[in-house]
C-alpha cells in the first residue's frame, strides 16, 4: 500500500472515470467499499484522491451490456456478448443506481465532494479542495427515444453525455476496441441521435464523442451548435486504434473550439495496441505533445478513464498524477500550460457547452 504520494502541483479535473461502475459492481459482487477509506483496489477513493491532487471530473454512468451478470470474471474486450444492446429500462434503471451512489457520496462526504450542476460550481469546488462531480452518461441506452429520461437525469445533475459506447443503440454505432483500424465503421446517427443532439444543445449537456463513430462524429458535428469535446480518445495517427480521433476529426475539433481529453488505458496509447503496463509516461506526453500542436494548447486536457482500464504501470492509479505532470513538465510544457491540461481546459469546455 503506497502512503507516500507527491501531490500534483496543480489539481487535475480529469474528464473520464468509471469509478461509480467500480463501485456499483464491487458492492453486486459483495466486496463493496467505502469511496472513503483507502483501498487497494480500484483507481480512486477519497483518501488517494486528496493525497494526489485529484480535483474531481466527468463521473461516468456506464451500463454494461448484461447489467447483472457475474462480475467475478474480468471483462474479455474480445467476446461480443460485453457489446450486446441494452434494453432503455434496464439501462435506465442501473444508471439510476449508479446516480444515487454519487449522491450518496455527496451527502456523507461531509462537505468534501459535491455534486456540480454549472461550471462556477466545479471552478468553486476545485478552487476550495472539494472533489468535485460532474455526472456523464457514457453511452445513452438509458435514454428513450421520447427523451423524458433526458429531462429527468438532467434534473438530478446530470451536464455531460456520450451517445453512444462501443456498441449499437437507438441514437447511433459505437466503434469496436480494433488494433489497427479506422473509425469509419458502421451508418451515421439516427433521427432520434439527431435529435438527442439538439436536445443536449438546448439545455446545455455536453456531447462527448469518444466511442462513436467517424460518420456518427461528422453527423454531430454538423449539427451541434457547440464545441466537438472527445472526453477520453487519443491520436490515430500514434496508435491506429478505431477508439482514437483522425487529424481530419481533430481538425474539427479545434475549428469547433472544443477538446480532447487524454486516455490513459495502455491500448490507446500504444503504437501496437498492446496492453502491457510497461507502456512509458513517454508514450501519453507523445499524444499531448501531438495534440497541443494540432489543436493548440487550449484544446488539450487530461480523460484518464481510471477505474475502466489498464494503466501504464508508472501511474498505477490516481496517486501517479504528479509522475505524469512531471513527465510532461519534462517534456517543455510550461507552467500555465500544465495547468491549461490538468484541469483549466475542462472548466472553459463545460462553459461553453452550457451557453
């Protein structure tokens, strides 16, 4: 168990996590925890957060493709039952699950996590020490076609969705986890993804376009009267994963003013696509260093994805944060740079998507 962890000199506000899943199946396996004691498993709870600098985030609202199956075997990217549709109650239902475990956090966290419904609410947060929540739905099979359960999960906080995950459901087509391949696979969005789209502009939900794919991406980008935000993709043109985002869709993103968040699961990173934990601190300051290029530095942030994936051994879990700033500071990126990374661009994204 690690006690003695370098803070990060800024605080990050990462934009993907899995950690309410984490603990949602832990507690279905019966070995539930508490997000306020250390662990020594998962990627995050209160006590390492606060030791590295952890600000808070995108809390994802992940429905597995069996929401009750055995969660006692690991997740195979490679069976295709794990990319099954989900039925709208069911994922209605789980997700709901997931959004009381965040509220119950809040309420027990004695005033050190807050759920956030605006950007000033996130800035005050971080600006303060509190972790702040920012509840996302990653992948919208929880949704009806109807979107009266837009209107409810917004109601209840929810400021941040991605249409879909990487499966088919009633708004569009999510890209398999391929190595190598592109991610022009599969039709556009739907009617009812056009119009979900409109609806997320209108009361100002962010769209996260990592997992969908590339004509999904250029039906929402002509749409969407906001900023393309991918909140946990990296560059293709690196790692030739179909998960990953091409220049041409970078380029709009930066002419949209929106922002890519940093993934750091190793098969993302890689230029095999391999999951080995020995994947270098190196290898993500690539990607920064390619994406701050293309998109420029107020365009490039962090989307960790900790909780969902398989991380470089270097950073192991939240506490490795300061060991990549440190990377990064290594790399030439400077100090208001950094900043602009760790958590500065995800606030003025969540302005802008919020009008």
């Amino acid at each position: 168990m690690q006690t003695n962890v370098s803070k990060s000199p800024f605080p990050v506000f990462d934009g993907h996590n899995d950690t309410l899943l984490k603990l949602e199946i832990e507690a279905m396996k019966g070995t539930e925890r508490s997000f306020f004691d250390r662990s020594t498993t998962g990627h995050i709870d209160m006590v390492r957060a606060q030791e590295a600098g952890f600000a808070g985030g995108l809390f994802a609202m992940f429905v597995p493709s069996n929401p009750e199956q055995d969660f006692t075997r690991p997740f195979n990217p490679k069976d295709p039952a794990n990319y099954q549709p989900v039925p709208q109650k069911s994922a209605f239902d789980f997700t709901k699950r997931m959004l009381e475990r965040a509220e119950q956090i809040e309420a027990q966290s004695e005033g050190n996590v807050v759920i956030c419904r605006t950007p000033d609410e996130n800035r005050t947060a971080i600006e303060t020490g509190q972790i702040a929540i920012s509840l996302h739905i990653e992948g919208a099979e929880a949704i009806d076609t109807n979107l009266y359960a837009l209107e409810e999960l917004y109601g209840r906080g929810l400021r941040s969705l991605g249409l879909v995950w990487s499966r088919e459901n009633d708004f569009g087509y999510g890209v398999p986890m391929a190595h190598p391949a592109s991610p022009d696979i599969g039709p556009g969005l739907t009617g009812a993804g056009r119009d979900l789209v409109r609806a997320c502009n209108q009361l100002g939900v962010l769209l996260d376009v990592s997992h969908l794919n590339e004509k999904g991406f250029w039906d929402l980008a002509r749409i969407t009267e906001r900023p393309i935000v991918a909140s946990h993709s990296n560059v293709h043109k690196i790692c030739e994963s179909s998960r990953n985002l091409t220049d041409k869709q970078l380029d709009a993103i930066k002419e949209s003013g929106g922002l890519v968040g940093i993934n750091f699961h190793v098969a993302f990173l890689r230029k095999d696509g391999g999951h080995s934990r020995d994947t270098p601190l190196s290898v993500i300051a690539d990607h920064a260093a390619y994406l701050v290029d293309r998109l420029g530095e107020d365009s490039v942030a962090l989307g960790s994805d900790f909780d969902g994936c398989v991380l470089p051994r270097d950073i192991g879990d939240v506490t490795g944060l300061s060991r990549l700033m440190e990377e990064l500071d290594g790399r030439g990126f400077n100090t208001p740079v950094l900043e602009k990374i760790a958590w500065k661009n995800w606030i003025s994204a969540l302005e802008k998507a919020a009008g």
